[in-house]
C-alpha cells in the first residue's frame, strides 16, 4: 500500500512522536510518502527521504520533523487539482493529514474529490471535531503554566500584578486549563468577561497577594488597555506578558505522548482494516474513529 502523512496548520508537541509510532508499524510492509510542509508538499510533490532511524531520533523532539506551512495556494481549485495529480502520480492509496480546523476543511475537499483519508487532530488549541483531546494541547498548558509560575516569582518581589496572554485563537481551552493550574486571579477567556469584572476580581485579590494574576486569551482585549484600566482604577503596578510560541515547542510531556501513541495505534489499525475516511477522536476517554464527512 503507499500511504501518505503531511502535517498542515499550526504545529505541537507529540506530533512527532506520533508519526514515528505510525510510521514504524507500516514502513516495512508499505511505501510512506512523506510530503514536506503539509499541502504545499502535495502541490508540488515535495516528498522527504527519511529513513526509520532519523525518524526515531527526532521523535520526542518539539515542532513536527516533516514540517508544516500556511497554504493559500490549496484553497484554490487550481491548487487541489494539482495536489490530485500528485496523490494519483504516487498512487497514494490513503492520505493520513495531522492537524487543525483548517487541516480537516482541507482534508474534505480531498474527500470530495475520492481521495482515502485519515484525520488525526493536532492542534494545542484543542478544537477540532468533537475530539475531548488534540496533540500538542498538554505540553502547550503545562509549557505556558510552568512560564507564569516562573515570572510570577519576580513579580511577588516588586508586588507586581501581571497579565498573561495565552494562546488559543477564538478557544479558551489553554486560558482555562493554565488558569486552574496556576490559580489565577481572574481569567478573562471569553465576551461573558468584562474589564470591570477583572477589577473587581483583583481588588479583592491585591488584600492578600502579593502578586495577583490575570490570564488571557488572545484576540479577545488589548493587552495594553486593559494594564491601563487596572493600573489607573486600582494604582497598580501592573506588567504584561505574551507568552505566545513558547507554548508550542519543547518535547512533549508523559501525558502527550501517551496520548499521541494511541491515536498512531488507532490509525494503524485503520489502515490495516481498509477503513478509510476517518477522523481519530477521544470520546468519553476512548479513541475512536468516526466517519468524516
């Protein structure tokens, strides 16, 4: 069988360590076609020549090793029918795609066009489908959760209060997630928050710390206006940090690669069946694979 794995959208920890669990089952009976930087690989047959060993060194390596890219091109018509040529050139019997909400609408549109597909959803935001749980979701809360505890300690020797950014895109899962594991102040992860909500949260907070924090999730207020509003309204010393990428590299933690070796085992078993067109999710703790429409 040729079987083809690309990696598209944004990348996280465990990504890695996933396509070597997928790629040791299957390279000794199957021809895998690693296409370099997701779909931009499938336009323009850009295939990589890694072998088992070098797969398997860079296994719990950060990032994912076949890279990944913003593809502008693929949304065209002109851009999928050229990446058809190429999975009809390889004679690719089934396409494993690793990644987010874009990856998956990019992966329909191959459906549509009878191409064999195998979604495993990869994304540290942790919303795609109906999956309780996405690659590179873990490491990101625990990388972001471990940069705030470590700021925070030159914070609580200035009494400083301090915003942090969480990454998260228009998904709050991260923002929630690091906000109980630190035990933030006041989380401001959704519309339902409000600048004066947060003051309000942190004028009771400054009675007894020494250093209160806020949590944010991207795209929802200005960093800098809202310091200006706590600072003015409560005469604070307030600072801010964008934690930004650091949530997404580093080598994955127990639980992430614990989780990725069995989404590999799950699309293993899969292709072995011949049950193509199959999103792998986490349902009630349990993966399974759905049909993908």
């Amino acid at each position: 069988m040729n079987i083809g794995i690309l990696a598209s959208g944004g990348d996280g920890a465990g990504m890695n360590y996933c396509l070597y669990n997928i790629y040791k089952k299957l390279y000794k009976r199957n021809n895998i076609f690693l296409f370099n930087r997701g779909y931009y690989g499938l336009i323009y047959n850009d295939v990589l020549n890694f072998d088992i060993s070098y797969i398997k060194k860079h296994s719990q390596d950060g990032g994912i090793m076949i890279k990944t890219s913003r593809c502008p091109e693929f949304e065209t018509l002109e851009g999928q029918e050229k990446a058809i040529e190429n999975l009809i050139l390889n004679k690719i019997d089934v396409l494993i795609v690793m990644g987010g909400n874009g990856s998956l609408k990019g992966a329909k549109e191959l459906l549509k066009q009878n191409v064999n597909i195998i979604f495993i959803p990869c994304t540290i935001d942790n919303d795609v489908l109906n999956s309780e749980y996405c690659i590179g979701f873990d490491t990101a809360c625990n990388n972001c959760a471990n940069f705030i505890k470590q700021v925070n300690d030159t914070m609580k020797s200035f009494n400083r209060t301090c915003i942090y950014e969480a990454m998260g895109r228009k998904c709050p899962a991260i923002a929630i997630t690091v906000g109980n594991m630190i035990d933030a102040d006041y989380m401001y992860v959704s519309n339902n928050c409000s600048v004066e909500s947060c003051i309000e949260a942190l004028r009771k907070a400054k009675k007894t710390k020494d250093a209160p924090i806020v949590i944010l999730r991207e795209n929802l207020i200005d960093i800098k206006y809202l310091k200006e509003e706590i600072a003015n309204k409560l005469n604070l010393d307030v600072k801010t940090c964008i934690v930004g990428y650091l949530q997404r590299g580093g080598r994955p933690t127990k639980l992430e690669k614990n989780y990725a070796k069995k989404f590999a085992e799950k699309c293993v078993n899969e292709i072995k069946n011949k049950k193509f067109n199959k999103s792998i999710i986490v349902k009630n703790g349990v993966f399974v694979s759905e049909k993908l429409n």
